[in-house]
C-alpha cells in the first residue's frame, strides 16, 4: 500500500472482505492511518529502529497484528527487552538482502543464522518467517532481466531458508517484493506472499521496462497550459516539481520522459514532455513543426508519471474519474 | 510563502499586525489557505489561466485583495470578460521575462505594450503594474554571479516599466523576486517589493552558492539509522527520496550533497550525506576509516537539504525546536 496509501484503493483488493486482507505499509503513520480504517494484518516494511517501539507497541495493544522486519541483534534484542517490560509479543520477520540494493541479512551468512535463533528463541518475539525486497529490479531494462533478478529473489530467499531449516529454525512463511520482480516471476513454488507496491497505479518507468502497458497507467497529474513562449517554442503547464516530483527514473531508460509524458484528457498521445521543472511551472518544449498557438493558454493535459509512488505523495487524495467522469474523491495518507 | 506555506511562519513577519503584511504564494490552495487564516492581501504568483478564475473570483468576494499575474492578451481579454459577467474587479499584475526562465513578456517586445495598453483600458481589471522572477539567478555559483543576475533583473524590469511610462501607461509598482537575486542586491531603487521566498529558511544549495551561511539554515529532517551495511560500508536511515524529495541541486555545485547532508542533533559536522535513496530508505557511505558500528541502529541525525521548498512540501507541520526543545507544532499546506 506504500504507493496507494489509501484505505479506499486497500478496500478493492477483496470486495467481499475487504478489511481482513494483509497489507503492507512503509511508515509507521500509513500502518496507523489503515488501523484506523479497519485493517489489522499490517507488515510494516522498513527496518524497525529502537525509536519506533513505543507506536509499533500501541498499534499493538489496538488489537493490529503489526509485523516488523530486523536483521540485525542488537534491534532484535533491545525488541525482545521492551516487549518484556511492555508484556507484549512482536511479530518479527528476518529480512534478507537478496542483491545489495535494500536493508537485510545476506543470505549465506552467519548473522542469518544467529540473528534467527536469537528471535526464534527469545520469549517476546514471534519470528514468522523471511522477508526481502528485490531492490535491484528497478535496474532491469526489460522484463527478461527483470525476470532473471525474480528467480535470483526467489533462489536467494529460499536458500536461505533452507540453511534456516537446516539448522532447526522453523520458517515457513516467505515473502518477496517488488513489482517487477512479481509481473515477471513465472512461478511462486515456496513463496507464501507477494508484495507488489507501485503496480497499483503503475507509471512510465514500470511501462517502459516491461512491467504493464502504458494504457495500464492509473495515475495522472491534470494540468493546464499557462503561458506560451514562442521565442523558446515552449509551452509552460501548472504542474511542476511539487506535482510531478523530481523523480527522473526514466532518464536512464532508452525513453528519457523528462518530467513526465503529457497525454490528451482521453489519453492520446501528444508528443509532448515535461522538458523541465520549477517548483509550480513544467516547462515543455514543443517539436519541430509545431506552434504554441496550437496549444491556448487554458488547454489540459494529464501527465503521465516517471515514478507513481513520488508523485502521488504530493496529493492528499485522489480524483478517480472513469471517461472523465468523477466519481469520487479518495483521500489518501502521507507523512511519517 | 511558497516555501513555508505556513500561517504560523506568516505571522512571524510583523508581529505588531501580522495579518497586514502583503504575502505572496504559488498555489491558489495557498491563497485560500491563508485567507482562512487572515491574510487579505495575497500575490499568486503562477500565471493565472481561465481554469482557475472561477476560484480567483471566490477569494475577491471573500473579500481578499487577491493580485493575479498573466502575460499575454488571450487571458487578459477572457479575465476582463469573467470579471464583468461576475461584476468584479481582477487586480493583475503583467509578468516580464527578464532572463528566460519563467513566464512574462520580454522588456522589449510590442506584445509588453500592447498588453499594458489592453490592461490599463480594461473596464474590470486594475493594473497594478509589473513582476518578474529572476529564475536565472539559481544558476549561480556564487554571490557575485546573483549580483549581476540581480542587476540584470532590476535593469530589465525597469526599462520595461520606462517602456510603458513612455507610452502613458501609468505604473506605479515593480515587484521583484527570487532569493538569491535579493540577498545578493545592493539597491532597490525604483522596486516597490520583493518576493524571495526559500530565504525563510534556506538550504544548502542557497548555503552553497553564498545567499546564507550554513548555520542559517532553518530546516532540517530528523532521522534515524536502520541498517549496518558493513559489507557496502554503508548505513541506511530511515530519509528516503520521499522524507528529503529527489531534488538533487547541489549534483551541479562545487560540492555534491547528493540527496542531503548529515548533522548531528546539535548541528555538528559529520562528514555524512545521503548518497543514495529509494522510497523511505536513505543510503550512506561511510568515508575511509569510519565504521558502522560507530553510529548504533537508532542513532538520530538532522538531514540538511538540497531545497528546502521541495523538502518541506513533503510534510503536513513543522516541528519547531529550540536547542532540540520542542516548542510547538507548527501546520502548513499543500497542494493545489
């Protein structure tokens, strides 16, 4: 839910029982803002720190199943010593760095196996399982590779789990992440949970790689023309670096967006980026041939989004429209 | 008070009538935003298009001087129009482009007098006369550099305000932006205001470039460490691209403080920077020499950043802290 943040998205995952489904959040405001709307399976997917106890702990004692990740003894210890004094249980995962690009026990190592007999013996934590996060995908330039760095995920993982079982440390729960890695793996065999963040919106990066369609891009920032600057043969649009983000994943992809690709309001193609950003100007250079009255000052867009998770983090709620239609307004949660 | 976007921050300015002073914003959920909160004289300082007049209008009923910027006929003709239909008056300031970085006639050109011309003649809109915003001056590298900039953008204003004096265009007010470009100026003959607006609280860039000192800067983002990564030589803490945004300012400075640089509580040196980020993750090196476990999981540090106005966006308060007392919490908004 790091990329939607919003109970309303959350709620579309299971119509029937929508608050029982497992989430996952990363900070700890979002994993209380979706306890306050009614779901109570929260895995809260950045390493915990001591400074964070005290409100993991309240979620807690809110009846919220909050599961927490460490890899390393020290936390795991100072976890189990303040659970003890606040006579509480953590539920823990150990996580594990699949390929150096996130937080995490390497998986042939010593400290995997003493940091989970640690956990798997102490009184006040419950250890269920193994997490990690293939952070690596995001340098995949296609879904092949992006397939290749899924099956490293699930090898890395699962082996390490397997020196878990090995050593007498029961594991039976693994989880794995990222959305490329999940769009591209072909099989989960000893994988019990997914946890895709940025497919709920999808955005140009993720279309670019392989991952989705562009037609499959959920999340766009509506902006208007401004101003013209015939003398740049430019355009300038309302939405800048607070709207967009700076984000510019796409400039190492074979397609460089800019700040994001303008679209019509029915979604066609105009051959127009965001070139550059102010914080409330776009500044959008227009192609040969074209002329800056073809665009009055008025006109609207939707940009499409190098990155959704950043961009979408400016807004405090959603505008979900069908064929333009609006049907609501969902609001979202931000902030740490 | 596009930086701050705070009533609190506001009201510091004339503490003997605080709601007096004339503010200047970039959103027109700003302008709202501070008209609840009892400002009355209000510059939105972003090209105004018909999209927005509806809700310009709104604030004029309110009974808000909101002043309004454009720069070309269409919107003037279509502005003055709305005006009369809504029987209102539009305040509107006509944009000059002095170096290319922003919206505005060029000082030079016919459409600057013939805009003016079409203004002043207006039945509901009032010229209050001209504005501009030296967005160049970001491309300093050093106080002397914002000093010609700030010379460049006095000059060309002024002779575009002589343009239309000289054409009995009466205009009797020059507003002047841009940080740099007012710390670095020695005179303000002929300006009548002048809008920085990082200034409030500054950041490195500015630090970097000469507009402050280092210790003048007011913002900083709490942190913590989650993660050893003894073999990368790394720390991760929990400041990610989105606690700092992806603004990276400084990559084009002397110094690059990649995503922000590290302080301790008390604002001493550290010889850290944030690297690196994904989402919520921050990633540090450590230079030659330091080891992780010098900085326990848990330890706290200040992140210093880049741009402050892109940074603070990123939060619903400020926490504000004296010697690391907090003394109150302080709300902002966002948004458009």
């Amino acid at each position: 839910m790091k990329t939607a943040k919003s109970v309303f998205v959350a709620d579309l995952f299971d119509a029937n029982e929508p608050k029982k489904t497992p989430i996952t959040v990363s900070t700890l405001r979002e994993a209380e803002y979706f306890a306050d709307g009614g779901y109570t399976d929260i895995l809260y997917a950045v390493s915990i720190e001591p400074g964070k106890f005290t409100r993991a702990a309240a979620l807690l004692r809110q009846g919220v199943r909050l599961k927490v990740i460490l890899d390393n003894i020290a936390t795991a210890s100072a976890l189990d010593e303040f659970a003890k004094q606040q006579d509480t249980l953590f539920h823990v995962f150990v996580e594990v760095d699949v390929d150096g690009h996130r937080a995490g026990c390497l998986p042939d190592s010593q400290e995997l196996l003493q940091l989970a007999k640690s956990l798997s013996s102490a009184p006040n934590i419950e250890l269920l399982g193994l997490m990690t996060h293939a952070g690596i995908s995001y340098d995949s330039e296609n879904i092949q590779q992006a397939f290749e760095f899924a099956e490293q995920e699930q090898q890395r993982i699962l082996h390490a789990r397997d020196r878990l079982l090995a050593a007498g440390i029961e594991v039976n729960y693994v989880t794995i992440g990222s959305t490329p890695t999940v769009v591209a793996a072909e099989s989960f065999a000893g994988i019990q949970e997914i946890r895709p963040g940025v497919f709920v919106f999808f955005d140009l990066f993720q279309a670019q790689m392989g991952a989705c369609d562009e037609s499959d891009i959920a999340l766009s920032v509506l902006c208007a023309v401004t101003t013209h600057k015939p003398d740049q043969h430019a355009l300038l649009i309302d939405a800048g670096g607070l709207a967009m983000s700076k984000d510019r994943s796409t400039a190492a992809q074979n397609v460089d967006y800019g700040y994001g690709k303008l679209v019509t309001l029915e979604g066609e193609e105009t051959g127009l980026i965001v070139n550059a950003v102010n914080q409330e100007h776009g500044i959008v250079k227009l192609p040969e041939g074209k002329l800056c009255a073809e665009y009055p000052i008025g006109t609207r867009f939707r940009v499409l989004p190098n990155h959704a998770c950043m961009t979408a983090a400016a807004y405090d709620s959603y505008h979900v429209i069908d064929a333009n239609e609006p049907l609501a307004n969902w609001p979202r949660c931000n902030g740490w």
